[in-house]
C-alpha cells in the first residue's frame, strides 16, 4: 500500500478502487450519505485506514478508512479526532479502533518516530 501526503490524495486511491460511497456515523450504525443505507456494526468492515495530522495543529487529525459492506459495497468515512466520540454508542466506535485487529491494512498508519541516536538505547 502506498503512503499517502494529503487525505485529498488518499481519498482519489480509494474511489478509484471502488470505495465510492460516503458513510456518516449515526447513534449505533452508520449511514451511507446519497442512498440512506444503514449499516451496524456486524454489517462491515474496516479495510484500511490512514491518518493524517494538520501541518500547523497536530490536534488537526483526520482518519480515512476504507469499507466494505457484507454484500459487497464499498465506500469511505472520514473522523476528525474525536469529533464524534460523543455523538454514537461504543460499540460502533469500537469498530473503528484498529490497531489490534490482523485483518486490517495498516501501512496508512501513523508509525512513531524513532529519535536520531537512541535506537540502540536499551544496551
């Protein structure tokens, strides 16, 4: 998977490989922004995601992921940090937390960076 500089960038990859749909969280589903398809939990799938901090504001976070629905659908939703923690249940948020899960792609993730001479600390 590519690594991607602008969620604009990263949101083209996507569409062209046919997440074209536009998912919106609701209270315990989320919901495809033309169409009106509601989806819970056990209804999709994160694919992939990526993260994107502002260049002036690192609390300027945006995360994409990709989804894809049981049936076959596929489409995007993008979260501001925390923007809508307050707005659904946990267990839809919970869907979203990915770093644990195996069958997600994480190469869009943001990896910590390792300081100038203190990769061989621990010696």
């Amino acid at each position: 998977m590519k690594h991607f500089e602008t969620l604009t960038e990263a949101m083209e990859d996507l569409r062209s490989r046919g997440y074209t749909l536009d998912f919106r969280p609701k209270r315990d589903y989320i919901e495809e922004h033309g169409s009106g398809l509601k989806l819970r939990t056990e209804e999709f799938n994160v694919d992939e995601f990526h993260r994107f901090e502002g260049t002036s504001d690192p609390g300027d976070e945006m995360t994409l992921f990709g989804i894809s629905t049981l049936d076959g659908k596929k489409g995007v939703f993008v979260s501001a940090l925390g923007a809508y923690s307050s707005e659904v249940t946990p267990e839809l948020m919970q869907k979203f937390l990915v770093a644990e899960r195996p069958n997600v792609n994480l190469e869009g993730s943001v990896k910590p960076i390792q300081a100038l001479g203190l990769e061989n600390s621990e010696q």
